[in-house]
C-alpha cells in the first residue's frame, strides 16, 4: 500500500508534539503545562483532516512520524 504525501502543517504538528515530549522528559516541575500542551497536540493530530477515512491510516501515521524525524534532523 502506498502512504500519500503528508500535509506540512500535520508534519509541523508532529514535530511540536515530539519536542513538547522531550522537554517533559527532562522536566519534573512545571509539567503540567507541558502535558495539557501534549493532549492539545494529541488532539490535533488525532482529529486532522488529512488522516481521511478506512484502512492504511496506520501506515499514514508511521509515515508521518518518520517524516517528522526526518525534517527535524535536516533542520
């Protein structure tokens, strides 16, 4: 099955919610701004007009994540 080309902001998005983890990951105090910050990304992603609708959005969502990594480790 072949994955479409994610939308920029989707990958944006993803990137955000990566980079949002990772601060929490190294943080105990102040954590829940970052974490009501993950569940407002999580939301996005989930609910996102791109995924569209029946099978393949497991691949989609791979692929989204290995585009995100990808853009962020060009930057």
């Amino acid at each position: 099955m072949s994955v479409p080309d994610l939308p920029h902001n989707l990958i944006d998005i993803q990137q955000e919610w990566h980079r949002t983890y990772e601060v929490l990951a190294r943080r105990s105090r102040d954590s829940t701004v970052l974490r009501r910050r993950l569940l407002r990304l999580s939301t996005a992603l989930m609910w996102h007009p791109a995924w569209g609708v029946g099978d393949g959005r497991g691949a989609q969502r791979v692929e989204l994540c290995r585009q995100a990594r990808r853009e962020r480790e060009t930057v």
